[in-house]
C-alpha cells in the first residue's frame, strides 16, 4: 500500500519536492507558512481516544477554527499594542495549535512558556520581557490572562481579516544551566528547518515509512520545547501528516495510545528511551538467567550482523515488541540530551529504527542520525550537519554552528543579541568528529577541574558507569571541588544487594582507571529528576548536595539502613490495606487476611494491588500468581 493523501504524488519524494519549490518562490513569513501548512484539507492533522472511538480533526476543519476563533482571540486582546509578546501557557491539545496560529494572526508574537519551569521563575521572564498578556488554561499570572476555554466559547463563527500577522515566535529556554532565554524565531527560520526535514525524508528511507498507507506521530513531547514544535509539529504538519494526541501522559495510556492509532513514528528525550529500556530490561530478567542471557545474545546479533541481524530481530523479539509499541512503529527519534548506546542498542536491536539527533534552543534542530545501519547508529552519534546548517569545532573542542535555521535573536539577562548568520554561534556543547559524522560528549560548563590540573567530563563517565540497578548518576564536584558520584537507587531490602551496588560501581570506576579520581561515591533513593525535568542540571544537584538535601545512605552502616526500610515497607503495605478496604490500620496485622480476616472483595483487591504496585513497582500479574493475600505474603514477596 502507497502513503495515502500526498496530493495525487505518485511517491512521497515527489510530493515533498513539489510543496517545497512552491513554498520556495513565497515570501516566508508565517502567513504564507500557514497556507502552505492547511492546503491539504482533507488530510487528518490530529486524532485522539474519544471513548471507544478515534476523533479525527481535518487540516480543513482546523483552519477554519483557527480563522473563526481568532475574531474572539481579537476581542479579548484589544488594547494591547500589536506586535507586543503575549505568552502562552498550555499543554498540547488541538486548541495549543489553533491558539498559537490565532495569537500570530491577531498580529502578535507568541511566547511559548515553558511548563516544567517553576512558576516564580515564569512570572520573572514576563516581566523582564514586557510580556503584555498570556493565554492560559488552567493557571493565572501577574499580568493579565485569558483562560482559552472562555475563548473558545466566545468564538460566534465569524471569520477574522487579520491586519498584519506576528514576525516571530519564542522559546523559552530550559534553564538547566541556571539561566534563561528568550529565543526568537521568524517565518523564514522555520523555512529553512523544513528544508532541512525534506531532506532528511530524501536521504534516509526509513523516516518516510508508513503503517497502512498513514504516517503519525504521537505528539509526547510538549510544543512550547523547540524539540517538539520543530520536530514535531512544524516537520510533520507542514507535509499534511497526523499528530496523535494523548489523553493524559500515564504510561499505560502511552502505550495503549500508540496501539489503538497505529502510530509510526516517535520522538522523545532520553529520559523517556531510558526509562522504557530500564523497565523491558527488568522484565525480561524476571523471566530468569537462561531467559536474559539468550535475548543478549540475539540482541548482539540483531545489531552487528546486517540483513541476519534484522532476520533475527524481527523472529525473535516479536513478543518483545508487542509489549511496548507493536509493529506500527517505523521511527524513534532521540534527542535533547546525550542517550546511553546500551539504550541505542536495545531499541534498534529488537528491530525498531532508534536514532539521535542534535539541537538546542537557540539554534534549532540542525542533526540527526540517517544510517540505515544499526551498528552506526548505536554507535551515538548525532550525525552530520542539515543542508542549511555548517557545523564546526573550536580549539576547546566546542561545537560551532551557524545556518539560517537558528533563532533570528535572543533575548538575555534584558539584553538583546541579534543573530549573524554569517557567523559561528558557541553552543558550549563539547564533540569530537569521526569522519563526517559528531559524537555528543557533554558540556563544557559541567567539566570538573581536578586538582592535578586534568579535566574530567562526567558525562562521559556517567554514560559507562549507568546498570540497570541505579536508576540515574550524576558527577558533580562539591563545595570543596571534590568529584563526587551520586548514585539514585531504588529502594535495597537486603545488605547484600546495596553493597552489591556500592562495589558495581567501584569496579565500574576502576575499570575507566577513575578510582583514584572520584573520592565520593554517594547513594541515595531519591531522585536526581522531577518529574518536570527533562534533563539533570548539574548545578541544581550540587547546590542541592551542599545543603545537605539529599537523604543520603550510609552504606557502612547498611544493617540499620535495611532496618529502616523494612519496617517502612511493613507501615506502607499496612497503609495500601487500610486504604483499600476503608479501614484504620491499627485494625489491620501482618497476618491479617484480606478476604477471610478483613472482608474485602475482589474488586477491593484490585484497588490493593494498584496501590501497592505504585509504591513498590511490582508486576501485578506476578502477584496475582503468587495469591498473596496478607500484609505479610506482600511483604516477603516485595522483599524477595
């Protein structure tokens, strides 16, 4: 079956060429953008779960919104001066895009505020940036804010003659590095970004393949992160493709998502590739040795053997596949950060097609990984330069990047830097080059000097220090620039496993010949991540280190540690009881009987299971087997 709805094209090369000449010979700006972007009407440009039943959007009926919503988006802006910021606080959902198209079409320019930055912060970025107004959907700021569902439902169907569209638009940069910018982008930025894209879908195969005749992409990644709005959005619409909406980001829902509209393709930041990998990997270790130690065999073929190796995955790591995405998945994407190769390895070993890209906020998406060849993109690399973008490298071995895809200015500490793009703008960023292809190694800001005067990048460490036991690392240099490893591991209920762990990572430190560099190494169950996090920010982890924030494990006394954590299993478990049958949980003892002794039903028993598999992270069906039925049976089960 042939990609369905690429405007009569006989193949998509031809269609992909066609709408970029025509767009070529436009003037760039986001009015002529927007036209390009909605002229396949009938073309789906967003599904969502709608109970039993997938709700599909068309381009057609989008634009339409968009220029009849505008009208309202109009009124309730009056008074501010066009041209002027206005900022725009939401999640992804079809009314983000129909929000941001209405803001520019009113004539001013949209700030895409971060979520995942603390709202304190956000409230500082609106008023240094004279941001006039924001649209938002659940939360209020100090200027003066609209909730877009009173929009929408303002929205009379009269269609809007806009007077002038917006110039550009702006990211919010994350803020790991303890600072943040505005990063502006026109019309004719993005222009070059889907040049760069149409190129990609030319020179690597694979991203153009389809399920069924559709091409879709779950919209994971948030459209206010310059990953997501480029990647994302701006690549897959602008060629009339689906996003795939998610109902709430619970990874079951995830999965089932994916599932149940046949998504193809799927771009996310490491964190979320790791977390998958770590969880598939624990699984099929739970399955016992003779089970784990046959998939890393068939795993190291699948990646170092060519066709042989795509036979074996595709044979052998069905069952695998169909426990994460199924086999509508044609392309994974990673980006935002460095990606462990083990994680590389894994996706691409059970025959998906993972690679990484490169970019940052102030200059775009400008690499990505386009080998057909597993074994080249397990490697790490983040590719070659895009066509409209030059890559190089300074004398500190920082990457150098100029193109007329970067942000047009940005806006720091209320200073304004307008861009050259004749010029090399610093990302910081450390590489090395092999061939014509970079390799991501960190930060420069995050090298540790030490006190024989040699640098230590950790992120390179960490990348080979990382086992499936620790759960995150990060190597930081504290208050007395001593290099210290801090290690987040899950919960130890035996003296033998933390100090298990405690020497794993020693022997990992000796053999990278770093035993006698790092001086601390530091565990602790809590994580080095919150859940708005995208990446770890160094600087965040050590000042929090500092001050003692941490609740650190002493592993020289492990006996008390284990104690501890045993008799709070014990009070928890109680507790998932007691909540599950609506009972005190004094009544309630670690021989107590859920059904006999304490009266609960089955459907108490799901609610039990549930509760406690947030805690502790067991498979239910592994309890369910097990019939364990009293605080106690749960205990030595989670225990062992």
């Amino acid at each position: 079956m042939k990609l369905q709805n690429i405007n009569g094209f006989d193949t998509i090369d031809d269609y992909v060429e066609d709408k970029i000449n025509r767009y070529r010979v436009q003037e760039k700006n986001f009015e002529t953008l927007f036209s390009f972007m909605f002229s396949e009407k009938s073309n789906a440009i967003t599904e969502e779960s709608d109970g039993y039943r997938i709700k599909r959007i068309t381009y057609g009926e989008c634009e339409t919104k968009i220029k009849t919503v505008s009208t309202a988006f109009a009124s309730y802006l009056e008074g501010v001066p066009k041209g002027s910021l206005v900022g725009l606080y939401m999640d992804n959902s079809l009314r983000w895009i129909q929000s941001f198209w209405s803001i520019l079409m009113c004539g001013y320019s949209p700030v895409f505020l971060n979520a995942r930055v603390p709202k304190d912060v956000l409230e500082q970025v609106i008023s240094d940036y004279e941001i006039k107004t924001v649209v938002s959907d659940n939360v209020t700021f100090n200027v003066p804010t609209h909730n877009v569902n009173e929009i929408f439902e303002a929205d009379k169907g009269e269609e809007y003659i806009p007077n002038g569209w917006g110039k550009e638009v702006l990211f919010m940069s994350s803020g790991t590095t303890g600072m943040v910018k505005l990063c502006a982008y026109t019309g004719e930025n993005f222009f070059y970004q889907i040049c760069d894209s149409a190129n990609i879908i030319k020179k690597c195969p694979q991203i153009r393949e389809h399920y069924e005749g559709e091409l879709k992409i779950l919209a994971l990644l948030p459209f206010y992160h310059v990953f997501g709005f480029i990647a994302v959005y701006v690549w897959f619409t602008f060629f009339s493709r689906t996003l795939v909406f998610l109902k709430d980001m619970n990874p079951q829902t995830v999965l089932k998502t994916i599932k149940k509209h046949n998504v193809t393709h799927i771009f996310a930041v490491p964190l979320v590739w790791e977390t998958i990998y770590k969880k598939a990997i624990a699984s099929i270790k739970e399955k016992g040795d003779a089970t784990y130690k046959k998939f890393k065999t068939v795993l190291s073929i699948a990646n170092n053997t060519g066709a042989l190796g795509k036979l074996a995955s595709k044979l052998f790591f069905d069952e695998v596949r169909s426990n994460l995405f199924g086999d509508s998945i044609k392309f994974l994407i990673s980006g935002g950060s460095a990606i462990s190769k083990e994680t590389l390895g894994f996706f691409n070993g059970i025959g998906y097609h993972m690679a990484n890209g490169f970019g940052m906020t102030e200059i775009g998406i400008t690499s990505v990984e386009i080998s057909m060849n597993a074994f080249v993109r397990n490697k790490g690399s983040v590719g070659y330069p895009f066509e409209c973008t030059e890559y190089s490298i300074s004398e500190k071995g920082e990457l150098l990047v100029r193109g007329k895809t970067m942000a047009s200015r940005i806006l720091h500490n209320k200073e304004e830097t307008v861009t050259d793009f004749n010029s090399w703008f610093n990302t910081k960023d450390l590489v090395v080059k092999d061939g014509k292809r970079y390799y991501h190694q960190g930060r420069r800001d995050d090298l540790i000097v030490c006190k024989n005067g040699e640098n230590l990048n950790p992120e390179l460490l960490e990348k080979e220090l990382l086992f499936p036991d620790v759960k995150r690392l990060c190597l930081f240099a504290d208050k007395d620039g001593t290099p210290t490893l801090l290690a987040s591991i899950e919960y130890c209920f035996s003296v033998d496993k933390l100090c298990q762990i405690h020497e794993e990572i020693k022997k990992r430190l000796s053999a990278n010949n770093m035993q006698d560099v790092v001086k601390q190494i530091v565990l602790t169950t809590d994580e080095l991540l919150s859940p708005t996090d995208f990446k770890i920010s160094r600087k965040k982890l050590a000042d929090k280190y500092n001050k003692g924030s941490f609740s650190i494990i002493d592993v020289q006394n492990a006996d008390t540690y284990v104690k501890e954590v045993l008799s709070s299993v014990e009070k928890q478990i109680i507790e998932c009881f007691a909540q599950a049958l609506q009972k005190d949980a004094k009544d309630i003892k670690m021989g107590s009987d859920f059904f006999t002794d304490l009266g609960g039903s089955s459907i108490d028993y799901f609610v039990l299971l549930d509760a406690l598999k947030s805690k502790f992270s067991f498979e239910i069906a592994k309890a369910k087997e097990e019939k364990l039925s009293t605080p106690q049976s749960f205990y030595d089960f989670i225990k062992g």
